[in-house]
C-alpha cells in the first residue's frame, strides 16, 4: 500500500466489542533475571511501525514514515495502520496481531510505536511473551507505551526503550539521542537539559535540584499515570534498587500527587535509589481553572511528596512530551547525579 493510498477507516463504535472467539489469554513465561539486549539497528534496515494504542491521523502516519526514512530505515506496516475503532487503532486482535507479525517477521529489525495514547494496556494478558523472548528486536517508544515496555521487559527480559514514537517531532536533540543509543549503540552517554533551554520561560523546563546526591542503579520508569496503572498486576517491575525516571502531560498538580501519593502507598519508591524526574509538560494549575486560588504548584507537589525520601531527586531532564526527549533503555545501569543535573547512562542496551 503507498503511503499516498492511505486514508483513514472509522470503524467507531458505542461500545468495544468482547474478544472475537479464538482470541486466548496467552501463556505467561516467568520473570526473567537477566536482560536481553536486541540488535542494534542500521541504515537500510526495515522498521515495523504499529499502533498498539490509539489511531494515528493520515498526518501523523505521514509524519512516521518521514521521520523513519530520515535514518535511512525502511518502512513496513500493515493494513491495520487504516482501521480505527473508537478511542483505539482498530480491535485488540488487530493491534496484537501487527505486535506479533512485527516480532516474527525476520525482515524487521526494530519495532516503532507511531503514537501513544490510549489501549496498550488492554493487549498485556495475550502477548505471546515466548514469540517475543525468542526474536529480540528493539521496541520503541513512550506514554500509553510505557504498559507495553514493562510487561515485554517484565515477561522476557527484553531490554525495551522509552523514546520517541513515529509522529513525535524529532528536534536534533532527540534524533542524535536516537541515533546514539539504538544505531551506534554507545556505552557512556549522558542526559542532561539541551544548552538552548537556557532561555526557556516555561517552569516546567526548569532544572530542580530537588534533594542532593548521586546514586547508580538499572533505570526504569516512563509515564506516572501508566507506571500507577500498572501496580498490582503481573506486567508492572520492581523498583528497588533502580533509578526510577518518570514524567507526565497535561496532569493537574492535583492529580499528580494523587498519583505520586498512590506509588508511595504501594511503596514502589520504598527501596528506589534515585529519582530522575522528566520535564511534566502542562501540568500546572491554569489561571482561569477554579481552584487556581487554591491549588499548589507542580514544584510544590513534588517536593512535597518526593523530596523527603533520602535519596537524590532531580527534576528537569529530556524525557517525557517534549520536542526534546530522550531515548533511555529499561534495565540499563546509570547513574543519577543531581549536583550535576545529569542521568549519566553507564551501558548500552544494545548489541
């Protein structure tokens, strides 16, 4: 199919359907100590571009293809890039499917989430995790995608990567932070704040130093209303002993301590080393809101909730619904140095 034939499909409906007959909980590999690092990827290699949550507009497929070309991959996808069905990107059987053709396809060499939003929880309890374990390949992507990253790394191993989908807009921040970790697949790098935010008058792109220190640990995290989503089921990981990274979109602050409030009732940051907290994007109280009189600020939510916790915090990095975010791999060591405002990766999560 070209891309110029692509034209959108509504298959919108009132209600989501039950699973089609045939369509079986998968079989669940038990939780795998060691990482599996994929491949790295290569000019002229194919990419597999899903939509495992929500519909991507013919814009926005547009934009993927681009995006991808600009490395110089090639690009395959599957009629099921058409289908929309309400809030999602056509049945859970037709996304599983595309997750399943993707990573037992021999051509593909890496697999590309176009967009995020909602639906990739609902895949998790039929993904044949044997299908995965057995043809590792790099999974990318973030938000909605954070479900679909742990339970993959949760049921094979699997090192996955919190980066950018399809349709993101890839600054030259985030296309060399791409390149670096899943083409060059380099050992050391460092995250830290672009030179040109500097001039940035938004706050939530200001560097917070929130509790001092520094700490070393595997990474893990993505986005906070998915990572609390997923606590008390069998995809979520372990945060003991990780640098935790988290960030978050369009999140009243609010809602925002809700969410933290619940990690810390489920003590998920009990035995965490370090938190590197990305940029929360929108999540301030807006002047025109109700309760703007009687809100907090993110920065005091955050504080409140996090800083308490005896180990470094810092707030601010490239990470998260920015034009400038980075790719970071799950289960990679790092380490978090807040004095110096960095998430120094330690490994690759490649090979």
């Amino acid at each position: 199919m070209e891309r110029r034939k692509f034209i959108q499909k509504s298959l919108a409906a009132t209600a989501i359907s039950a699973l089609p007959s045939g369509f079986s909980q998968a079989s669940h590999v038990n939780n795998t100590p060691g990482l599996i690092r994929p491949s790295k990827l290569s000019k002229g290699d194919t990419i597999g571009l899903i939509t495992p949550a929500s519909a991507v507009s013919r814009e926005a497929f547009e934009k993927s293809l681009e995006n991808l070309e600009n490395f110089g991959f090639k690009v395959k996808y599957s009629e099921n890039m058409r289908v929309k069905k309400g809030f999602l990107a056509g049945t859970d059987k037709q996304r599983l499917v595309d997750l399943h053709t993707m990573f037992g396809d021999p051509e593909i060499k890496g697999v590309v989430c176009a967009r995020g939003g909602y639906g990739s929880g609902r895949l998790l309890p039929y993904i044949d995790y044997d299908l995965i374990k057995s043809n590792p390949k790099v999974l990318v992507g973030y938000s909605d995608i954070t479900a679909l990253l742990f339970a993959i790394q949760a049921k094979t191993g699997l090192v996955c990567f919190h980066g950018p989908v399809g349709a993101s807009n890839y600054s030259d921040f985030t296309s060399g932070q791409f390149e670096d970790v899943l083409i060059k697949g380099k050992n050391k790098a460092n995250i830290e704040q672009p030179k040109d935010w500097k001039d940035e008058q938004d706050l939530a792109f200001k560097l917070l130093q929130m509790s001092p220190g520094a700490a070393t640990g595997a990474l893990v995290g993505g986005n906070l209303s998915l990572l609390v989503s997923l606590i008390g089921t069998p995809y979520d990981l372990s945060y003991d002993d990780k640098i935790v990274f988290i960030e978050d979109v369009g999140e009243s602050p609010y809602r925002i301590d809700r969410m933290l409030t619940q990690l810390l009732n489920a003590g998920k940051l009990d035995k965490a080393k370090g938190l590197a907290l990305g940029v929360f994007a929108g999540c301030e109280t807006k002047p025109d809101d109700p309760d703007y009189s009687q809100s907090l600020s993110l920065r005091e939510v955050l504080e409140d909730r996090l800083a308490s916790l005896g180990i470094p915090v810092l707030y601010g990095l490239p990470i998260g619904h920015i034009d400038d975010n980075a790719t970071v791999a799950l289960g990679v060591m790092a380490e978090l140095d807040v004095d110096k405002g960095c998430l120094k990766i330690l490994e690759s999560g490649v090979v």
